[in-house]
C-alpha cells in the first residue's frame, strides 16, 4: 500500500531623618535585626506554603515523578504534556535526562520540551528522538501503553514543531516516521495525512519514512501500567482545590481510564453553566451554549477562556480549538456554530493560538 492509497482513506525617607535623633543608631540596629528575621520567618513560609491552587497538583506530580517505579514515572510524564511550567518538575525532569535509562530519557526530554518550550529543551527532544528501529518501537509502544493517546500525543507535538521554520527540517521527518509505521495509522494516523505540510512532505519521503525494519521490529520492552497515576488523578478530583480539580478531570481525557476512576468522574459536582471550568470540561458536549455565550462578548470571555486552559492544562493541539476542529469534522448539526466559534478565536484569541492552530483555522 503506497502513500496515495493511504491518504485516499481519510483527515524610604523617614528611616534616614529617623537616624539623627539621640541613641536612633542603636534602636535602628534593633529594628534592623528585627526586621531581617521577620523576613526569614516570612521566606520560610511562603516556601512551603504552596498557593493553594498549585499545591495539590505539583504536591501529587512531584512524588509521581520521583515515584520509585519506572513505569509510573513515565505514565506520569506523559499525562504531564499540557502543564504549565512548574520548575520543580521541571528541575526533576532535568534529573531524568542525565539519570535514567536512554527510553526514560527521552519521554522526560519530551514532557520538559513541552512545558517549557525553551529552545534548547526542543532541540534536546529533537535530538534524541531515535531512528533506531528498536528504540523507535519500544518508545510508540511504551507510549501507546501508558498514555491513552494512540501515538497521538508526540505526533501532535512534532506537527506543531514542524509549523515552525526554525524546528521544522528535524520534526518532519519525526513525524513521518510515526505515522507511516505505527498500527493505527489509518484510524489516529489519518488526521496527519491530511495536513498539506505532512502530504506534501510524506508524498516526497514516502520510501524513507515508511521502514521494514521498524514494521519488522517488535517491541523489547513491555509495560504494565501501575495505579499510582490513577489514585492520583482520583484524589485531586475529590480533595483537590478547583483549579486542581478541573486540571485532574482534563487528564483523565489522556489516560486509560478503569471503572473506579470512571465513577469519580461521573459523580464530579456540576459547575455553574457559566463558569470558565465548565466550559473547557464541557466543550465537547455543550458547543451550541457554548457559542452562543462565546459570540456574545467574544472579545472578553475567549481570552478568559484560553487563558484558563494555558493556565491549567494545554496539551499540543488538544486543547479548546483541536477539539473544536476535531468536532468540525463530523458533527454537521453543530458545524455552522463550531465555524463562528473558531472564526471568533482566530479574531479576539490570536495571542493563545499556536502557529499550526492558526493555520488550520484560515483554511476553513
């Protein structure tokens, strides 16, 4: 089956006059001192005091990163793709880079690239995401078994990496050769066939791209995953601050989910219909409400919207607009709403959007 059967399937002054009455000296050395413990004391505090709509999250993802379990590290980093930049993670996720084994290491240099989207951290990610057929397999495999992504998760990233000139001659060629060679490339693979960057690359490289000894190659390493992640995600939706909360329930969409985590969920308090947290968990579920909200003060609420979800969890093109567009695609009841929704983001959102995300919404 060549590339063209494939694609036809798819888509301080008074201190200082203080000092010159009598004995001011010494009393300002008192005060001084004074001064400078209350400091330490205030340090110490805010140290360990956590705001509370940070706390709970970064407390449950530090103890999964450091979890002594392989398997729920890296279940863990990838479910992390979509935080915000939080360096305690991030400063873990360094860690791992240099003291891990080569298939950790490189799912932590993608987690950090994503949160930080520094630079150098892409081009670590960029650099050391194998060619080697082995390691190639065993990476899709491993993904494909601790996230609920379906190779998804770093295919969307590459592609966002390859909208970008700078990135762009390292992540095409990534990007094809996840999607020529993993199994679903005619069910999650075909959203990427469709894009006119991704064809007009594959039509070109379709020889080199999809391999016989990655097709041929089976996986070394195989993995279970742990329940930590799970118990985790379940004690946030419960226990957790909002912010925590609402975060915890955009994971689950990222995960495998087992029946006890599925009852939390379902069972999770309704949110007032205007509320900005129920519209980013109900977006796929409510778009004709939705809209008609969004277009009423679009040069308001949006922003708001999309600053929320960066705040909180943004995966690479999953977020509010890859659902919208990913909904465009078959629901035709709602596709006239959807357009004004996404022709409203484009307009009053532009300073959220991703540079791939802006593409796709021009070519509507």
């Amino acid at each position: 089956m060549n590339f063209q059967q494939i694609l036809a399937m798819f888509r301080p002054t008074f201190f200082f006059n203080f000092l010159h009455f009598p004995n001011a000296k010494g009393v300002a050395a008192v005060f001084l001192l004074v001064l400078c413990i209350c400091c330490a004391c205030s340090l110490s505090v805010r140290r360990d005091a956590i705001p509370e709509s940070d706390g709970f999250l970064l407390r449950a993802f530090i103890e999964l990163f450091e979890d002594k379990n392989q398997v729920t590290r890296m279940e863990a980093y990838f479910i992390s793709v979509g935080l915000p930049d939080m360096p305690e993670l991030e400063q873990i996720l360094r860690q791992r880079q240099n003291n891990s084994d080569q298939l950790e290491q490189i799912i932590a240099s993608y987690a950090l690239a994503v949160m930080t989207r520094d630079h150098q951290d892409i081009n670590a990610f960029l650099d050391v995401f194998p060619d080697e057929p082995q390691l190639f397999t065993d990476l899709m495999e491993t993904e494909w078994a601790l996230s609920g992504t379906f190779n998804t998760g770093m295919a969307d990233f590459l592609l966002l990496l390859a909208y970008e000139p700078r990135t762009r001659e390292k992540a095409l060629p990534h990007l094809a050769r996840i999607i020529c060679n993993m199994p679903g490339e005619l069910e999650s693979m075909g959203q990427y066939f469709k894009d006119p960057l991704v064809h007009a690359y594959i039509d070109k490289h379709w020889q080199d791209a999809r391999r016989d000894d990655i097709l041929n190659a089976d996986p070394v390493r195989a993995f279970n995953r742990t329940e930590r992640c799970e118990e985790k995600l379940a004690f946030l939706i419960q226990h957790g601050d909002m912010a925590s909360k609402i975060t915890a329930m955009l994971m689950t969409r990222r995960i495998w989910i087992p029946d006890n985590l599925m009852k939390i969920i379902r069972n999770f308090q309704e949110l007032p219909h205007d509320s900005i947290y129920n519209q980013l968990l109900n977006l796929d579920f409510n778009v004709e409400f939705l809209g008609n909200m969004l277009l009423m003060a679009p040069n308001n609420t949006l922003p708001n919207l999309l600053d929320a979800e960066k705040k909180l969890y943004r995966p690479p093109l999953k977020g509010i607009v890859g659902t919208l567009l990913h909904r465009l695609s078959f629901d035709d009841k709602n596709s006239a709403q959807i357009l004004k929704i996404l022709e409203a983001i484009r307009q009053y959102g532009i300073g959220w959007l991703e540079v791939c995300e802006i593409h796709r919404i021009n070519l509507l």
